[in-house]
C-alpha cells in the first residue's frame, strides 16, 4: 500500500515536471498529470529495457520524465482533436 503511495506522488511530481518542461495549454488536472507522470515511468523503464540497461532496469528520474513528456505529446494531440 505504502509503494502504491509514493508511486503516485512521484507520478504527481514527474508529470508536473513534463508540464513545466512542454509549456502549454494542458487538459486535465491534478489527476491526469499525476496519471500521465506515473505511466510515464513506466514507458521510461520499457524503453530502458528495450536499450538494453538489463532487465531489472527500473527508470531514472530522467527516463521517466522523458516518457511522461512523450505521453503529454500524445495526450495534447488527442484532446486537441476532440476540441476541435
């Protein structure tokens, strides 16, 4: 339970960053910046595997901020296109 916990804070904060990182109009709130740095995490840690870093490769920080800008690119194109 208490891992479930710090992985949404540091989803919160990863998706925050990606945010300040890609300035913009964004949709979405608390929840979705937290939900999209929290999948972002796990992107970076498959794409680090995927680069061979071993298969008990966990993201960084980086790797984890970079899937999260990656997931807002795809979500600002989504959402651009359903309010148009």
């Amino acid at each position: 339970m208490f891992d479930l916990i710090k992985f949404a804070i540091a989803g919160l904060i990863i998706g925050a960053i990606a945010k300040l990182v890609m300035p913009g109009r964004d949709p979405g709130g608390i929840i979705v910046t937290a939900i999209i740095g929290m999948i972002g995490a796990l992107v970076g840690t498959f794409a680090g595997r995927f680069l061979g870093f071993g298969a008990r490769y966990e993201a960084g920080w980086i790797m984890s901020i970079l899937g999260a800008i990656l997931l807002l690119a795809i979500y600002r194109m989504i959402a651009g296109r359903r309010s148009d």
